[in-house]
C-alpha cells in the first residue's frame, strides 16, 4: 500500500512540474503530503480550465 501511495505522490509531482505550477527543483514539492498534491492539481485544474467560470463561452 506504501508503494501505491508513493507512486500517487510521484505521478501527481510529475503533472504539477509539466504543468509549470512548480518547478523540478522547487524543494517544496517534495516535502508534501498525497492530500496535499491532490488539492494543488484539483486547484490548478479547476482555476485553468478552459470552460470555467472566467473567459469561457457564455451564452446571452
């Protein structure tokens, strides 16, 4: 289950560094918890996609 979650980690560390929200030697990212990763990448995802709420196709 270690393991699992470890990968989580990794594969959530890996998104947020391709993503430009950190950078790969940001020390930062290393030091959070799952919990944490998840809500940065829901929170960056939520504040970036391309139908929310500001300067997304609305209709009149």
């Amino acid at each position: 289950m270690r393991n699992s979650i470890e990968n989580r980690r990794q594969k959530l560390i890996n998104k947020l560094i391709l993503l430009n929200v950190y950078s790969k030697e940001d020390k930062q990212l290393s030091d959070m918890t799952l919990s944490r990763l998840e809500y940065e990448y829901k929170r960056y995802k939520l504040l970036n996609h391309p139908h929310g709420e500001f300067g997304s196709i609305q209709w009149v």
